[in-house]
C-alpha cells in the first residue's frame, strides 16, 4: 500500500490557489489542478477545466489521477442551473433551488461516491484561519467593539437562513446582506449607498461582518477575507471587520493586517461555543 500524498485541487477565483499549491508540493504532495473558472495564472498546472454540467468528468479525473485527498479552494460562485446539475447528480431530488449550504453538503456527497475525504486549505497552508480577539495594531473602542458583535450576531442569523456568508450593519442597523455576487459585491453596493445619501456619515460606524454557516463543513466554502477586502472597505467608509475565529480564511494574512492598520480599520476575531 502507497503512502504518497495525491491532492486534487479544485481551483476557484482569488489570490489563494497558486499559494495553496505551492505550499502542497513543498508538503511533499502529488497535486492536480482542476479549474472551476479559467485561470492564466495557473496555465504551467495545465489544469484540468471543470464543466459544471459534466460532474461524472470531474471525478474520472480525480480517479484517474489516484487522489488520495481533494481540496477546494477560492471562491466559487455558480448560477442556478450548474446548482441543479450538482444537485441531481448527487442525487438530491427535491425540486427548489439550492443555497451555498446545501451545495457544501451535496459536494461532500460527490466525494463519498469516490471514497476520497475532504481536507481543508487550511491544512495545506499554515497561519490562514483567524484568531480569536483584535488582529493587528487598531483597537475598536467600546461603540465600536458593541456594534461588531451585534453585526456577529446577525451574521450568524442570516446563515441559519443560508444567505451569505456577510452582511454590513450601520449600528444596530443592518444596511445589506451578501448575494450571489459575493463580499466584493457587497462592500460596492454600500460604497454606492454612501454616495446616494442611503447611509449617513453620523456616528454609526459601518461594521463588515463574515461568519460560516451553522452546519457547514469546515473544509469547504469558508469565508475569507484578504487585502482587496480592505482596499474596498476603505472605499466604503467601513470602520470594522468582525469575522468568525476558527473558520475564515485570512488570505495574504501580513499585508490585510498591515492594510487594515494603514486604513485604521478595527478586526476583529469572535469564537463561536457549538458546545
């Protein structure tokens, strides 16, 4: 019996595949890259590109390749339609369309037909998950630190409804909540509601908050935040940035606490008791 590593990797968007796969070959893996979108930067992979609606493909090149463990990683947004072909191939009958929660757990089904586990990007590459406390030199005061935990709260209400994995408070307000169109849409539609008079420039200072799901697996989908979040928080006029400790994924980790210090951004890192 082989002990060599074998990783699928499953790319998406974002800055975290190529440092993932780096960092699995100096691991010692064997790693195949397999591409949900197409990806000049990761053209040396020679990737093999995923078609959504050919699910059977994907796992007769994980097979092919004799993984041992498969990683997704990036962001990976699909519509309707690629949702429905998962869903069906997976087995999943029922009818309605299906949220980012119920993707997680059907993706988890389509490994089981190949007997291959899941890992975690964040046991491939080390430092990425958040801590708990204040990350970085710029400590919210008491208003602000009460307004983070109440966007926290919130978060983690919207994904017991299994919206997304963000949402924007103004105070105890909550001004908007992640789409489909993801956090970068998000922080662009309150930079646009800024600018439209929407949200005052009072003492309510805008708080960006990011949480898992309850229930999600903690090796896929989980929520990141990286120095373009910060770059558009800015812009934004966001003061805060409280995410779940343990399961958000800080990408590019020293230049987001570095930017985030520049731009006197506040972030914070809340645990969450599932005991």
């Amino acid at each position: 019996m082989t002990s060599e590593k074998r990783l699928a990797l499953v790319a998406g968007s974002g800055a975290l595949p190529p440092r993932a796969i780096a960092a699995a070959r100096e691991a010692g893996w064997q790693v195949r890259v397999l591409s949900v979108i197409p990806r000049d930067d990761l053209a040396e992979e020679k990737p093999f590109q995923i078609k959504v609606s050919r699910p059977d493909q994907v796992l007769k090149e994980i097979r092919a390749f004799k993984a041992t463990h498969v990683c997704a990683v990036g962001a990976m947004h699909l519509g309707d339609r690629d949702r429905e072909t998962l869903a069906a191939f997976a087995g999943d009958t029922e009818r309605e369309n299906k949220g980012d929660g119920k993707l997680s757990q059907l993706g988890g089904q389509l490994l089981k037909m190949l007997g291959i586990p899941f890992i975690g990007v964040h046991e491939i590459v080390s430092d990425l998950l958040a801590p708990e406390g204040v990350l970085g030199a710029v400590q919210p005061d008491e208003f602000l630190e009460t307004t983070m935990r109440h966007a926290f709260a919130a978060v983690r209400r919207a994904g017991e409804l299994d919206l997304g994995q963000a949402l924007v408070v103004s105070g105890a307000r909550i001004v908007a909540t992640e789409d489909i169109a993801g956090t970068d849409a998000l922080i662009a539609r309150i930079e646009a509601f800024r600018k439209n008079g929407l949200i005052g420039e009072g003492a309510a200072r805008l708080v960006l908050a990011k949480s898992s799901k309850p229930g999600q697996p903690v090796h896929i989908d989980l929520p990141a935040i990286g120095p373009d979040t910060i770059t558009n928080a800015t812009a934004a006029g966001i003061a805060g940035i409280v995410v779940e400790a343990g399961h958000t994924l800080l990408i590019e980790r020293e230049d987001l606490i570095s930017a985030a210090n520049r731009a006197g951004i506040a972030i914070m890192g809340i645990r969450v008791d599932n005991g």
